[in-house]
C-alpha cells in the first residue's frame, strides 16, 4: 500500500515537471525577438496550470482507489487464513475431552465399600467405558540432570572401608592378569588424581559414588579392551575425561526425559557412563555405554535383549565379581574369561 502511494506521488511530480519543461519550451519558441513586438498581456492569458493540478490529483486518486481495491491475491489469503481457523477449531473440537468426563467423580478405594445385606436388591453402577490413557505415551521434557546448576570444585573425601575394599578387589585383578594375561595388564591406566574427579564432578554436576572414585584413583580408564570386556568384543575403561566428554555428548545428543526411572530410557543425565563398547550400534538402539548410576551407585548396561538396566548393585561388586570370574572361572552375565596370546578375551558361556 505504502509503495503504490509513494508511486503515485512521484508519478505525479514528474508529470507536473514535464509539463512545466514543456509550456517553458513551447513559450520560448514563440517569443518575439524585440520587446516592442511582444504582445501586451490579456487577463485572460492567465497560468493554465489549474487543469495540469487536477489531472495530477486524479491520477493520484486513481492509485489510491486501485490501492484500496483487493486483489485476487489477497481475496485467496484471505480465503486459506479463514480455511485454516476452520481446520483448527476442528483439530480442537476432536482432541477435547467431553464434559461428562471432565467431571466424573473419583472411584472409591477397593474394599472401602459396604457390603449389602443378606436378601437386599444389589444395584450395580454402570462403569464408564475405557478409554485411551491421555498420559500414554508420556510427554517428553528436557532432562534436567542434563542442564546442571554451578557448583564449586570440592574434593570430597572417600570412606576408608570403601577404598581399602576396592583395592583389594583390585589386587586380585592385577595378580591374575600379571600372571596369566600381561599384555592386558600393561593396557591399565595410570591412577587418577583426586581433583581431577572432583572437576568432573563440578562440571556434570553429579557425585561420583565412593567405590567409583577408588576405583578410577587406581586406573584411570584403559588403553585397550579391559578386565571388563565381557562382551563379543570387549570394553574399554573411559578416563574421568572421556567419562566428563561422553557425559556432554549424550546429553546433547539426547537431551529429553520421559519418565522417573532412568533404567527405562536410552539415556538420563544422572547417569555416569564408565565402560565403552565399541561394536554396539546406537541405530539399533543398542547402548554403547554401561553406566553407574550417581543416585545409589548401581551399575547398568544394555544387554540388547532386555534394554538397559541395572546388572550389579555397585562398582565394588562389578570388581568382585570380575575377580572372583578370573580366579575362579566363573561366568560373569553369561561370559566366561580366556587368554589368548597374553590377552584377556571373554567367551560366552553357551558357546
């Protein structure tokens, strides 16, 4: 609208210019060459711009009334965006409960109903008809273990029980592999510093379970496929580092929360991923991380049967039982440990 007034206006002036240049032209061509001849000037030989003006405003007012006049164009807009409230109300309409059920009363507690007596007429309620669970399949939410408030770096003390039973879980480890698989052994990362956790901490905002910190203080991850690996083909130990950088990524890969129970979903950002199997394929839906939980410490990994839940209650009795497999040769999930060449392998038991 604006445009076509601005197009008018112009469109205006410049046909008032070009008149203007023209009367000057045509007036200087018949001017007499002596002032004696020029001929005296009659009131009627006034200014004839008064019909050059009113041209101007009717051309003006024409391009304002075709401004105002809808176009075909615009009747079609106008057309969808009454078409499209139409189709929107209905949307509305189909998906809003009905009133009755808006207002039924709640059902009495089972058992809280008093029996009718001997002999007495029984009258039975009708019960209102099924229907879909609206809350099914729950909404999904940003995860809020996925967006941790700040928090200070603190070095949190371990409990002495905790770590002294680790260790010692530890040492049967290290004696079996240095005897029986040493190029396994050698793959063991060095220990890790306490502050070191305590940044990762800070940064996922999480508390990293005692036996999980006593752990990583003896081996900071793997360099190959460890102790751990009882799958088709192994498992490393992730470092506190690759655990805080595995922590963001899933976080930002999968940043929703369907429901209260992490062990349901694919990922939940109070989990702490602590093993990596690197033959797991995520679009089948197959986890690649077993993860710790940071609230009661259990240890979980998908089995690609079951999904992912928790295995072991805790860190400590992952080790236990690694250790109590190695001497023993007991089955861990199913998988019993070989040495081939010096290296640690994991055969399933069923084979």
């Amino acid at each position: 609208m604006l445009k076509l007034v601005r197009l008018a206006l112009t469109a205006a002036i410049l046909t008032a210019i070009a008149v203007r240049l023209r009367r000057r032209s045509r007036v200087s061509r018949e001017r007499p060459e002596s002032p004696a001849a020029r001929p005296e000037r009659s009131p009627k030989m006034g200014p004839r711009m008064g019909p050059v003006w009113a041209a101007i405003a009717a051309i003006v007012a024409l391009t304002l009334a075709a401004a105002l006049i809808p176009t075909e164009a615009e009747h079609a807009a106008e057309e969808a965006w009454r078409a499209y409230q139409v189709e929107q109300a209905a949307l509305t309409a189909e998906h809003a409960l009905p009133a009755e059920l808006e207002r039924l009363p709640m059902a009495a507690p089972t058992g809280s109903a008093t029996p009718a007596p001997s002999g007495a007429p029984v009258t039975r309620t009708p019960q209102p008809i099924p229907t879909i669970d609206p809350t099914w399949p729950p909404a999904e939410i940003p995860d809020p273990n996925c967006s941790p408030a700040q928090r200070p770096v603190t070095v949190r003390p371990i409990d002495p029980k905790v770590k002294r039973a680790v260790d010692r879980q530890w040492r049967r480890i290290e004696r079996w592999l240095q005897a029986n698989a040493p190029r396994t052994y050698m793959t063991l990362g060095p220990p890790a510093r306490a502050r070191t956790i305590a940044v990762a901490e800070s940064q996922m905002g999480v508390d990293f379970p005692d036996d999980l910190r006593a752990s990583l203080l003896r081996h900071n991850g793997s360099r190959g496929a460890s102790v751990f690996g009882f799958w088709s083909h192994g498992a490393y130990a992730l470092s506190i580092r690759e655990i805080r950088d595995t922590w963001r990524d899933m976080c930002s890969w999968e940043r929703t929360d369907i429901g209260t129970d992490p062990a349901t979903e694919y990922w939940n950002g109070r989990m702490i991923p602590f093993l990596y199997f690197p033959e797991r394929d995520p679009e089948e839906l197959e986890a690649e991380y077993a993860v710790v939980d940071s609230t009661g410490g259990a240890v979980g990994w998908d089995d690609t049967v079951s999904g992912m839940e928790p295995r072991l209650r805790s860190t400590y009795a992952l080790l236990r039982a690694v250790a109590g497999a190695l001497e023993l040769g007991e089955e861990v999930d199913g998988w019993r440990p070989a040495v081939r060449r010096g290296v640690l392998r994991w055969d399933y038991a069923q084979q």
